[in-house]
C-alpha cells in the first residue's frame, strides 16, 4: 500500500476546512444569542451530516457484499430502530423536569 501525496493533500485540506467552519461557527456563537431550540437544530443537522458521510461509504461496501437488496432492508430497518429509540428518549425526556 503506497500513500500518494495528492491523498495527502486532499485530506488535510478537508481536515483543515471542518476545523475553520467549527472554529468560524465558535466565533459567531459568542457574538449572536440564539434560542436553545435554534442550537439543537443546528446540533443535529451537523450530526446527520456526519453520520450521512460516514454511512454513504459503508452502504456502497454493504452492496458490494451483501447485495442490493439485504442492504436497503437493513438500511431502513436501522432508520426505524434509530427512529423509534429516538422518539423513545423525547417522550422520557418531556417527563423529566429540569431547573
């Protein structure tokens, strides 16, 4: 296995501009006041995109073993478990009162 230099390269490119944008999204954070709502949308808006990243490579690998169709029923049937337990955790948080 040889690492090129233009990989090299790539990577740190994209590293360094995920580290500007969270650096950049820091400095406004301090300057403008948003609602606890607006930040939580944000939050996971971010944390879809990360995990949609991550997912896409591994959904094309799964295809290539498993095949089209074992890969979107476990892609959907993941979505719904992910859904279910999330909509489990807001029911048991709106049950808890914090001051």
């Amino acid at each position: 296995m040889t690492i090129e230099i233009s990989n090299v390269i790539t990577v740190t490119a994209i590293t360094a501009f995920a580290g500007c944008t969270s650096f950049i999204g820091a400095l406004i954070s301090h300057k403008v006041q948003f609602s606890e709502s607006k930040i939580l949308t944000l939050t996971a808006f971010g944390a879809g995109l990360l995990m949609s990243a991550a997912i896409f490579q591994m959904v094309v690998e799964a295809e290539k073993d498993i095949g089209l169709v074992l890969t979107m029923i476990s892609f959907v049937a993941g979505a719904v478990i992910f859904t279910i337990a999330d909509y489990i955790a807001k029911k048991r948080a709106e049950v808890r009162v914090y001051y």
